[in-house]
C-alpha cells in the first residue's frame, strides 16, 4: 500500500495495485474524473513527489508528451509505485456537489439543426441538482446502459436541464432521442460528473474551443461567466462542418450583449450554398493562427478527443501551461 496526499487540501489516502482514481473514490475522496478512459483529461494531476506507473493496456490519450515530462498523470490509468504527493487543479473551490440520481421528465423537445436534438428536463418540484457549469450527467437507460451528456444550462438558469444530444447512426440514446422519445416521458439521470469549470477568479482572458456539441458545456460556462459578470475577455472559436451545423445563434447574440466576448466560427467542410467568406478549417489550426502566444491566457476546450488534444497540443506549443488547459472530451459513443 501507498500513501496518497493531495496537495492543496492534504487529504490523503492508500492506494495498491489499482488505479489511484478507483483508490480514492473507495476511500471516498472526490478526485476529478470524467471518462475513466484516459480520453478526456479530467482526471490529470501533476506528481509533485513519488512515482506512478501504467499497466500494459493503460490509455493515455488525453496526455501530450510534452505534459507527462512535466509529471503530470492521468489519475484513472495510473498506479502509485511509492508514496505520492499529488497536486489536483481543484473545480473552481469548494466540494463537489453531491452525486444524485434522480427521475426527470422531458418538458420540451426540440430539433436545433439537422442532427442535433435539444432536450429539456424537468426534475420533480420537490428537487434540485445542484452542479457547476459545465458539469454533465449520465442517462441511466433501461437496458442498463448510460450515456454522458453535458448541461448546457448554467446553475441560476435550472429549471430544466438542457441537452444537446447529436445523431448519429446506432448512437444508442442518440437514436432514441431522435426517434423515439416524447415529451412528458419520464428518465432517470445521475450526476453532476466531471471537473470541465471555469477558473473565473484567475482573472486571465480566457479562450474556449467547441467542437460541435461540445458547445453545451461552453455554452453553461459563458452563461454563467455573464450572469457572475466576470471582466476578463472571454473568446469563443466554435468549430462545425457546415453553417446548418452552428446549431445556436446564441454567440452572435453574447457578442452583442456583452462587451469582453467574441467569437469566431470556423467551418471544416462548408457546403456550396453556404457561400463561407469566413474561416475554413479546422478549429485547433485557427487557434494556432489567432494566437501566436497563449502564455496568459486560461484554454477551455470541448469536443471529440481528436479535437481537445489537437487544441491542448496548440495550447502547450504556443505558451499556454499545461495546468491551464482544461478539456472535456467525448467520444460520440459515450456523449
Ligand atoms: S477520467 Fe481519466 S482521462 Fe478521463
């Protein structure tokens, strides 16, 4: 057995031969985690002292080279080897809010573009989720299956809990929301998961990169950046195939509202009819080109892993540190 403390905080715990996540969330000790698959990153810690180790078969996709010479681990994949100290980025302060499941009915369904199905849930009146922005939840299915989806509502904006759930082919609730699923049926979710918050009291201008739906966390975390009245510029590049893919006109509408917001589409495949004079692309090559120097700046990212680690990697090589990058990856089979 190895001892484990975290560091702020202190609070310790053993770990042996499993991963350290499943060591702390046995021992009760809420570590940050999201995927459990070394996909998205929430998990990532810095060891200050001690050594860890992947077993054959670890995933460390959500790692860059250049974080793990920096020390950093992935939580869900590694295993202590000696005592460690661990420095955890904390979720904005404060505990975690509990995790509930809870049932939830479907108020309102409505298609927001071609492929992408708005979903809003209301909790009984009695009820209350309370989470952070950007956080997300699990659809419990009846077959026994989950599926992770962001909130896309910030915490003062709760009487319903918004989705954004994308089609696609054998998507397992994905296919149902689209096809099946009416309102008033009644779900069972759990949550609040995952660690994807703003650091608004760092004070440092902040970028967010989506990918397609991953623009319902970012979307949370805007809300609530305006409803706290955060000062600090505050830029959005929203990365889609083709403009029926922008499937909110809510950017166009912050940037008119509020003065330290921008934002800029950038579309990878735009269609004909679109006739695109903007910025072609992909999303992670227009942050390289916006930002010769991220040094300052605080990187919010969400969207397939392919896409956060390309922004992460842009990130790093353009000055931005690794602690600062904070990303919320899905894989379409999981959100
Ligand atoms: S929880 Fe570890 S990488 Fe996602």
């Amino acid at each position: 057995m190895h001892r484990i403390t975290l560091d702020p905080g202190g609070s310790a715990f053993d770990a042996g031969e499993e991963t350290i996540l499943n060591a702390a969330l046995r021992q009760g000790v809420a570590l940050p985690y999201g995927c459990r698959d070394g996909q998205c990153g929430a998990c990532k810690a810095q060891v200050l002292a001690g050594e860890i180790e992947y077993p054959e078969g670890a995933k460390t996709t959500a790692l860059s080279d250049t974080e793990a010479r920096r020390g950093y681990c992935l939580c869900c994949q590694a295993r202590a080897r000696s005592d460690l100290i661990l420095r955890i980025p904390e979720a904005g302060g404060g505990a975690a809010p509990e995790v509930r499941t809870l049932p939830a009915r479907v108020a309102r369904l409505e298609r927001l573009s071609h492929d992408v199905m708005g979903i809003w849930l209301q909790l009984p009146s009695s009820e209350r989720l309370v989470f952070r922005a950007g956080q997300y939840i699990e659809i419990l299915m009846r077959d026994g299956r989950q599926r992770a989806y962001s909130l896309a509502n910030a915490p003062h904006d709760d009487e319903f809990l918004q989705l954004h759930v994308r089609h696609y082919p054998g998507g397992v609730f994905a296919e149902y929301a689209f096809h099946a699923l009416k309102a008033r049926e009644l779900l069972r979710i759990r949550g609040p998961y995952g660690s994807f918050c703003m650091r608004e009291d760092s004070g440092r201008p902040a970028v967010f990169v989506a990918g397609g739906t991953g623009f319902a966390p970012i979307k949370a975390v805007l809300e609530h950046a305006f409803a706290k009245g955060v000062p600090q510029p505050l830029r959005l590049y929203w990365g889609v195939r083709a403009t029926r893919d922008l499937y909110s006109p809510l950017p166009r509408q912050w940037a008119a509202e509020h003065a330290n917001f921008s934002w800029e589409p950038v579309l990878s495949e735009p269609l004909a009819e679109d006739h695109w004079g903007g910025c072609r692309g992909l999303v992670h090559e227009t942050l390289a080109a916006r930002h010769p120097d991220l040094s300052t700046y605080d990187i919010y990212t969400c969207g397939p892993p392919v896409m956060t680690k390309s922004v992460a990697d842009v990130a790093i090589r353009h000055g931005a540190p690794a602690e600062r990058i904070y990303s919320d990856a899905f894989e379409f089979a999981a959100k």
